[in-house]
C-alpha cells in the first residue's frame, strides 16, 4: 500500500471512476456489499466503515492500478499507476 493511512470517499470514487469499474466490481473485489460501499463513498472526510473494509477497498482499488496521493498542501487526490 501506498504511505498514507487514510483515504476519503470522494478519493475512494474518484479512484473507482479513473480504473474505469463499477461499484458492483469494486464491492465484489473488496469482498463487501454494494451498500458499504456507497456508504463509505459518500463519507465527508475519511471512508467510513470497519478498518478491515476500508482496507480491502483501497487494496482492491490498488491492484487495479489507483495510486492514493497524500495531502501536500494541494489535498490528497488520486492517479492511475503507469502501465
């Protein structure tokens, strides 16, 4: 995983939208409900949810190609992994 520790939903969306899957995809390779995931998309400020769900979302996200940028003054955000 990358080096920071927390992601937001909107970084979670936004990383969703960039790999080019859908929450159903997302939620099945994270292995939660598409409910959780909505909620943790629409979360203000860092995802919520269960640690371990969180986890598996961003890692799920990562092995598609989602790298998380951590906040540097700019706000954190996210970017697809060069192929």
């Amino acid at each position: 995983m990358s080096e920071i520790t927390q992601i937001s939903g909107r970084q979670i969306a936004a990383g969703r939208a960039l790999a080019g899957i859908g929450q159903a995809e997302l939620a099945a390779a994270s292995r939660i409900s598409v409910p959780t995931l909505r909620r943790m998309e629409a979360s203000e400020g860092p995802a919520t949810g269960l640690p371990n769900n969180v986890a598996a979302v961003r890692a799920a996200l990562e092995a598609a190609g989602v790298l998380f940028v951590a906040e540097n003054g700019e706000g954190p955000g996210v970017r697809l992994r060069r192929k």
